[in-house]
C-alpha cells in the first residue's frame, strides 16, 4: 500500500473522570482540534477511533484495539491525539505502543498539545510525560484512599451499606440503630445456632416464614443488586455463607469495625481482607442485638463445626470446576476413610435442589488425572494428560444395558482409562504475563487466530478401564473487526467419535439451564436433549459498540451498545452408536434423542453496557420447536465490567 493511501487514524478517548473537565475535554471538541490539525498539516484519509467512557489505565478499548488492528495490518501511516493522556495513562503500556509497536509498522505519531511527533528526534520527555501522565491516575486513587482511610480512623462508615439487622440513623449516618423489621430475624439465627440446631434447620425456619435473603432485601428497599436476582421461590433460601458472616459479625455486640479490605492497586478493582491487626476497632458505638455471651458460644461452636469433607486440605481444583449444563459450581466429594481414586465431584446445584428450586441433571463424575503442558514462544502449546474415571448415574438418571438378547439390565456405573493430547495454536497472538501468571494476560492485538487439535484414547483393561474408544476435536476462532462497525467473535468446531460407546461417552452438547450467559453454550437447549456422534457447531456474536443506538437522539447519552449472536450445531448418530438399531449399548434417557438431519439453531439479540456493567440478552430458539417441554425463549444476563 502506497504510504499516500494509508489511514491518518485521529484517535479520541475520554474517561469518566475526565467528564468533570467540561467541554474542553469532550469528544465532540477532541475531534474538532484533531481534524483541524490534519486539515492544516495536510494529512489525508483521516478516520476517527473513538472510546467514551474509558479509562486509560485500561488498554482493553474496543475503539483502540479497532486502530491497533488497523497498524497491525500496515494500514496506517499516522496516529494524532489531543495529547498523551488520550492514548493512555499507563506508561509501561504507552511507552510500549509508542516506541516499539508504531515504529514496527512505520507509523508516526503526533500527540498536538504535548508537542510530540516521532518523525523527529526531540522526544526525550515524550517517557516522562507518559509517567505523569499515569501520575495523574495514581495521584487521584491516592486521595481517595486516603480520605477513606481518615475516615475509617475515626470509625467513620466508608461503604455506606449497615449490616443486616440495623440500618443508618437518618440523623447521623456513622451511627446505626436496630432495624425494625429485621433486628428479630438476626437474634434468632443466633439463638438456633447457639442451642444446636443444625444450619439446615436454621434455613428451613428462614425460608417457613418467608424471610428474605440479604440480597432480595436490599434489592426490594433499593433497587441495587450485587448478583443475578434469584428465581420467585429462591427469595428466602439463605446461603450457608450468608449465616455464617452473620453469625461472626462483632457489629452485633454494638461494636464498629472499619478497614476490613483494601484495594490491591489503583490499576485493579481487585478487593482483598485486612488482617484483624489492620482493622480499626470502637467498642460500644451503637445498641447490640447480641449479647456477648451467646456470641462466644456460636464461636466456639464455628470453630468446632464439621466440615463437609473430613480431610484439612483445599481441593486441587476447588473453585475451578463448573458445571457445563448450568454453569454451577462443582463441589468435591470425599472422606478421611475413602479410596482417593474415588473422590467425585458433583453440581452443587444438583446438590442443593431442595433448597435453590433450580434443578440440572443429575452429575457425578469420580476423576483423577495426571496432566503435561508445554507452550512455546510461536504461539504453540501442545497438552497431555492421562486420566481415570469413573462415572456413576445418580438421582433419576440411569444406565440401563440391553444385551444381544434384548434384555434389560441396570449398570451401576462404569470407568475410563484416557489418554489425550491437544495442540493450540495462535500465530501472531502478542501476550504478556503478569505476577499471577496465565490468569493475569494482557493482550495487545485481540484478533489472532486460534487453532486447537484434541484426540482422547480410551484404554480398555487399563486402571479398570471398560471401553477402548477414540474422541477427535478440531476448532478455530477469531476476533474480525469492523474498524467503527464493531467486531465479531466466532468460533467454528467439529468432533468424531470412532467407535461403538455408551452414550455418556458420545458428544452432548453444552447446554445452559441457568439464567447467565454462558460463552460456547446453547441457551435454549435442554439439557440431555440431544446425543451425537459427530458435529461441526458454529457460534458468533456481533458487539455493535452502539453502532445504531448512538445515533438514535435522547438515547444516546445512555452509551448502550448492542449485541447479536448466533449458535449452531448440526450433526448425528451414526447405527453403530443408536441403542435402537444395535444392541450392548445403554439406553438413552426419557426425552434424549439424537440429533437429527436438521441443525439445531438459536439467535440472540441483546444490549451490553447498562449500568456500565450488565448485559441482558433475548436468545430464541429457531429450529426442533416441536419438542416437548423445551423453552422457545428466554431472557440471560452477565456482568462485564467496563471502565
């Protein structure tokens, strides 16, 4: 591309704080002086990249990352902003994209107000800038925090919220005074606990009289939420964890205890505990609703409770493992005296029905496995892994067996003896680790390529192993921008199984049955409904970033930003794995049938950005709409941040 038919790309972002600035720091005026410059300097092809309402401690702008793709792919020739900060107030990240990432791809940049332009060599302070610049965001969460660490001090309320069972003195807010309604609910989840009830029957007294749950409450009082609301009969059923917080809560003695948590950085929204020895205490600050007595005993008995499992270690995968029909959390089961090749883990939310009235099917899955992964600088990452398994039907489902005969007979459970390989493969992905590792990545370019090679061989005879199988997966995924437009996510997948299997060892596809979104599930498929053998699925979500809506007067100043997706799967069941055709296989479940000629399809449209941190969507399914007991619509939501 000639150096004359490259983009001059005028790059505009304004944060929430710099909205206080007035119009001076205004989008609309940033490209007013943005053009006017280009007009005078005689740049041509100019193209606007914009991002309202971001910080520029944060790098993941989509307006941004549409430019970084755009000189990424030699398009640009060019980059101005108003000044420095625009581009971001990061400076490692700032410093990177000006010094090495422009001059990679022969761009210049020009930041007007701070007098840069790299096409000379007088950009000594261009790096001190930069650091001032993030100076600015780390100056700002300075005073804050240390207003509210002067507060706490003097055993003042920061987070404006009281504790369940009082509320703020309407005539002094750092005073509390015992809630009318609730005051009753907290004494006597102490005296239950106290005399020895169980917490089970603490929940059961709860939910009998129909007490409403922290969250509800303070939903209905006003209007915030910190989690999805629960469905209609969940509104009195109390998490374990809500009752135990309650329970070792000195607030109830009439005490005040400030600096409970702090933020771990200024670039992080990451909030973490304070030791006792760092929390401010003031006795005596406002009416107890326990006396001291019974707050001993339900300590002493917090302190001797048994625990689910018996063992005193955390689990290797706790708070890893979800449950891939509803997106629960899966919960380790095992005791002192159990045989470690039987430890299991279950849906918690399977587990806790009686309780959440949110039903999934039934999961049970003994597991121990030995995993290697090797990654390398080229974006390649090969993983083996050797497992054993033992799979065990619980609750309603049931492995039932019809021999060569045509009898029937029940299966109580079955083992797999694995051993898998991948390969991943991302050219061009730019990433850098932080102090946590893989799970603090920060990625500069969003749109390589990922490729991924999976093959599972199951060993007959082997650890137990009852089977000899072999599982093969190919995928592929990209992020496409649309520069202004937006940009796609999609991901293309297929998979084989080549041999005659039951069917827990065919592919179900993922399904969600809770009211979150889930990324590479069906929303709209039940779970279990359908069984397969072999597949190619493909899903894409379309994030307008407020291509339509901002356009729309009188709405515009809401920033929402609209979203489209679409998910599909289309295989079969070939005779060798149908339990109808051929003999020696399990049975398949009451309304579990293969998936036929037709593809399964649904669509989604949606909005993001409400509130600054949800996203509602409206997913339909489009195809097998005469199914029994399936949804032919439904609403999801999730929690994305944006700063």
């Amino acid at each position: 591309m000639l150096q004359t038919d490259k983009i001059t790309a005028l790059y505009c972002r304004l944060s929430q704080e710099d909205m206080q600035a007035g119009e001076s720091e205004s989008i609309q005026n940033q490209k007013l002086i943005l053009q006017k410059y280009a007009d005078e300097h005689h740049f041509f092809n100019t193209r606007f990249f914009v991002d309202d309402g971001f910080s520029g401690v944060s790098f993941e702008r989509e307006g941004l990352q549409a430019m970084l793709h755009e000189v990424e792919a030699g398009n640009v020739a060019t980059v101005i902003t108003k000044d420095l900060s625009r581009l971001g107030r990061n400076y490692l990240k700032t410093g990177e994209l000006i010094e090495i990432v422009f001059p990679e791809y022969e761009v210049r940049y020009i930041a007007i107000n701070d007098g840069v332009d790299t096409a000379r060599e007088d950009n000594e302070f261009t790096p001190l800038r930069n650091w001032f610049n993030e100076f600015y965001a780390r100056d700002t969460s300075k005073k804050i925090r240390a207003v509210k660490q002067a507060k706490a001090q003097k055993g003042e309320r920061v987070n404006g919220e009281a504790p369940y069972g009082y509320l703020i003195d309407p005539d002094n807010r750092n005073h509390l005074i015992p809630d009318p309604e609730t005051a009753h609910v907290v004494k006597q989840i102490f005296a239950m606990y106290v005399r020895g009830d169980r917490m089970c029957e603490i929940q059961n007294w709860l939910r009998d009289n129909e007490i409403l749950t922290v969250g509800e409450l303070r939903y209905r009082r006003t209007g915030s939420k910190r989690h999805p609301r629960p469905q209609l009969n969940a509104w009195y059923n109390w998490p374990d964890k809500t009752l135990y917080d309650i329970l070792t809560r000195k607030e109830y003695l009439g005490h005040t205890i400030t600096g409970k948590t702090y933020k771990v950085s200024y670039k992080s929204k990451k909030t973490k505990k304070n030791p006792e020895e760092k929390r401010y205490f003031f006795p005596n600050t406002h009416e107890p609703l326990i006396d001291e007595e019974t707050f001993e005993l339900a300590q002493k008995r917090i302190a001797t409770r048994q625990r689910p499992t018996k063992v005193d270690e955390i689990d290797l995968f706790s708070g890893l493992l979800f449950c891939g029909d509803c997106g629960y959390k899966m919960y380790a089961v095992r005791g002192a005296g159990t045989l470690e090749r039987k430890h299991a883990y279950t849906c918690g939310n399977y587990r806790n029905r009686a309780r959440n009235d949110m039903l999934c099917t039934t999961h049970y899955i003994r597991k121990s496995v030995l995993q290697y992964e090797k990654e390398w600088l080229n974006g390649l990452t090969w993983k083996s892994w050797i497992m054993n398994q033992n799979n065990e039907a619980a609750g309603t489902l049931q492995y039932i067996k019809r021999d060569e005969s045509g009898n029937l007979y029940h299966i109580k459970d079955f083992t797999t003896s694995e051993i898998g390989t991948q390969l991943r493969f991302a050219p061009g992905e730019r990433a850098y680790n932080g102090r946590s590792g893989k799970e603090s990545v920060f990625n500069l370019s969003k749109d390589a390529p990922v490729f991924k090679l999976s093959h599972q061989l199951g060993i007959k005879g082997v650890l137990g192993g009852d089977y000899n199988y072999n599982h093969t997966e190919i995928s592929a995924e990209k992020r496409i921008w649309l520069s202004s437009f937006g940009h796609i996510d999609a991901q293309v997948k297929a998979g084989k199984v080549w041999d005659k299997v039951p069917f827990p060892l065919l592919i179900l596809p993922n399904t969600n049955q809770s009211i979150t979104i889930q990324p590479e599930a069906f929303h709209m498929m039940n779970a279990l409904e359908f069984v397969t053998d072999q597949y190619v699925s493909f899903n894409a979500t379309y994030y307008l970033k407020g291509w339509i809506l901002n356009r729309i007067p009188g709405i515009k100043w809401l920033r929402l930003r609209e979203v489209l997706s679409f998910n599909m799967i289309y295989g079969g069941l070939t005779d060798k794995n149908n339990p109808t055709l051929t003999p020696g296989l399990f049975l398949l479940p009451d309304g579990t049938q293969p998936l036929g000629s037709t593809p399964y399809m649904e669509c989604s449209v949606g909005l993001e950005n409400i509130f600054k941190i949800l996203r509602i969507d409206y997913y339909r399914r489009l195809t097998y709409l005469d199914h029994p007991d399936i949804k032919k619509g439904g609403i999801r939501i999730a929690l994305r941040f944006t700063f």
